[in-house]
C-alpha cells in the first residue's frame, strides 16, 4: 500500500468514527434502540421513504413485505397507545441473537411478531401482546425456484412426499407445519436468508413464505428470485404476536402501549387492511389450501 492509498483509508477511518460519535452525542434521551434483520430494514427503507411511518394508511403500490407491515403496526400502536419514545435502528446479520437481547432487556421490543407457541416458550421474560396475526390468518406460499418444475406441479398434499423443504425448529409453527406434510425430507438450518439461497439454488424444492404484493408474487432480493405455485397454499394454524420485554426499563409501558393501540387499529380495521394491501392476507377462496 503506497502513502496516498494509506492516507485515503485514514482518513476514511476516520470519517466514519466521526461520524459514529457524532451519532451517539446527538441521540436523545426518548430514543430507543432497535435491532432489526438488515435485509429488513432496507425494504423498510424503501417503502417508507421520507414519509412519517406514524402517518402511513397504504400499504398498496410499492414492494412490502410482512415484516415491514409488522414493523409499522408495531409503531403507530405503540404511538396511539401512548409510548412517547423514539426509535433508532441497528441493523445487521442478526436472527435469534435478538430472542436473547430481549431475554436479557437489551431490547425493548421485536418488530418482527413471533408465533404465540414460541412467544410462550418464554412468557416468564418477556409480554406478549394480543394478536397481530390472528390463528387462521397466516396462509403462506409454497415458494421454489422459477425452474422447478416438480414443484411448481403441486396440485394436492400427496405431492409433497416426494420434495424437499428447510425451516428450524426454532420457529416452532413452521416447523410442525411442514413435518405434518410428510416430506421425503426437512432440513434444519436457523438462517432465513441461507434458507432462501439453498432453494434459489434447488439444493431444496421449497419453503413456505408469506405472500407478496407483487404482480406474479415473487419475492427477489439480489440474486436470489423465488416463485409461489399458483393457487396453492398451506395454512399455519397459530397467531402471531409483538414480544416485549419484561427486564427492559420501558417494557410495562410499551407493553400497555401496543395492547391499547393495536385493539384501536383493530376496530378501525387498519390491521386486515394493511396485511391485505400488501399481499399478505389472500383471498382463501381463491386458493387450494392442502392442510385446511
């Protein structure tokens, strides 16, 4: 390395150090601090824009995804329950690190809703508010590979017997889900995003996904393009809920908070609305749902 590319990689240093206490000195006291799926967070991003996530009402149009709806109901709950605080995000490669931090009080609060059979694994550390997802309402996709033609012939549950699909035990919905299918096998692997390369790359026939808004529902991210198989889908029979928790210092009062505002969204039908707009919440009659 010559003087005038170590000079440039100082100086990079150190405007990103700057930059990181610059960060800290200016956070305010009501922040809160989030840790959040990067891959999440920038489709968050992206569909909030430079718009006040408190303010949003459609969630039609533009790319969505379950968990960013999960991310913006969880705030204007939170909001219209009277949890004053502000939120700043850390995101990263994280995955169940988060269950801990939330375990420990590190974290506040998941954005992301957890099943209520893995929420009450763990109801002595932390709350858990009333349903989100309400038990019925998530129907998933089978989603595979564009060029899996043996999946994408799916007609009945029999044909599942001779494919392959991936999930982890961790959630314990979607694990049970896909052992009742009898599969020829189910491969454990604890990393969503390596979950997806694994079928993108036809290592594994399929996994369940929540639906997208899209206009053929396929999700893409990167390199990575999976298809649903039309019409058919799989019922996950389990709410989902917001955890928070019991050893954060703000967790009784965003626990009080989200309960209160989610029964508001609920009457104002904001929720089914949302979850609709964005793909997730089908119309069952439309659909051959093979465990119904």
């Amino acid at each position: 390395m010559n003087k005038t590319q170590l000079s440039f990689y100082f100086l990079t240093l150190l405007s990103i150090l700057i930059s990181c206490i610059s960060c800290f000195s200016h956070a305010s006291s009501n922040d809160v601090l989030i840790y959040i799926r990067d891959d999440v967070y920038l489709d968050y991003q992206n569909f909030i824009g430079k718009k006040d996530v408190l303010t949003i009402k459609d969630f039609s149009g533009k790319k969505v995804r379950r968990d960013v709806v999960d991310m913006v109901i969880a705030q204007q709950a939170l909001q219209l329950g009277g949890f004053v605080y502000e939120f700043s995000y850390a995101p990263g490669k994280v995955n169940f690190r988060n269950t801990k931090m939330l375990q420990n009080g590190d974290l506040l609060i998941s954005f992301d809703s957890y099943w209520k059979s893995d929420a009450q694994a763990l109801a002595d550390k932390l709350y858990i508010s009333v349903p989100v997802i309400r038990n019925g309402e998530y129907v998933a996709g089978i989603y595979t590979s564009p060029y899996n033609q043996k999946v994408l012939q799916i007609k009945a549950l029999d044909d599942l017997k001779n494919l392959t699909s991936i999930s982890t035990p961790k959630w314990r919905t979607d694990w049970q889900t896909l052992q009742s299918l009898n599969l020829k096998e189910l491969i454990k692997e604890n990393s969503w995003l390596s979950m997806t390369r694994m079928v993108n790359l036809q290592w594994v026939d399929f996994m369940l996904m929540p639906f997208n808004n899209t206009p053929d529902q396929s999700f893409t991210m990167e390199k990575i393009h999976l298809v649903p198989v039309q019409n058919i889908a799989i019922v996950l029979k389990d709410s989902r809920h917001f955890v928070i928790s019991k050893a954060h210092p703000q967790g009784e009062a965003a626990f009080i908070a989200i309960n209160k505002g989610l029964k508001i969204l609920r009457e104002q039908g904001a929720i089914i609305k949302a979850y609709t707009e964005a793909g997730f919440f089908i119309d069952k009659n439309k659909y051959k749902i093979l465990n119904q």
